[in-house]
C-alpha cells in the first residue's frame, strides 16, 4: 500500500510503517501545498494520507477522494508522543477504504469527540 505522510508529521514515522511504500509530502516536493491541492495532488500518489490535521475533514470534502485518510491524536508530533498511536495507525492504515476517515490516538485538548479506529 502507498501511504503519505503530511508536512505535519516526523520523517522517522515511515520507519514504523513495515510493509507500504511510504513517502512524505516534502519528500515529493510538495511542504507548504495547501490541503485542497495536496489532495489533489495526493490522488495519484498514494492509497492512505495520514494526517495530524483533526480539521481536515471539516475544511475539505474527503467522501469522493481516491483513496482514504487516517488522522492521527496526539499531545505533539514527536516521535514519543506518537509511539503508544502506533499499533492502532497500522490497523487503520490497513483497513480505511477509499473516501473514508478513520481517526486514531488520543483527542487533542478540547476535541472529547475525537473518535478512535475500530
């Protein structure tokens, strides 16, 4: 499976990723791309976009997109703050279907709602 990494999240995090062809969004030239034409973009390039950006189904229309989005919570984007997300990132990397949302982790502060992969 293709996965892309956000801008928002750590290069090392596609070391944890066994098995996928993983790339990042400024390792295909594209760090500063806003999330419209990233995704665009992202349609030919990627089967999973994993994200930290908890809005991104809000400020974007994801049902009709190529492939799917896993959003990721945590208290930061550092690799220890990321490391207890993990084995449930690979589970929703896994199974998110096209178009689908699947979110992951802890809620930021303020987001109770924030709703975990099943």
């Amino acid at each position: 499976m293709r996965v892309l990494l956000d801008e928002n999240l750590p290069h090392d995090l596609a070391r944890v990723i066994p098995g996928h062809a993983v790339s990042t969004v400024q390792g295909l030239g594209w760090a500063g791309t806003k999330n419209g034409a990233l995704l665009k973009r992202a349609g030919g390039e990627c089967d999973v976009f994993v994200t930290m950006d908890g809005n991104i189904e809000h400020q974007q229309d994801l049902v009709n997109l190529p492939f799917g989005v896993v959003v990721i919570g945590a208290a930061s984007n550092r690799m220890a703050d990321l490391q207890p997300v993990i084995p449930d990132l690979l589970q929703a990397i896994g199974g998110v279907g096209l178009g689908e949302v699947r979110r992951v982790g802890i809620p930021p502060k303020g987001r109770e709602r924030f709703r975990t992969a099943r």
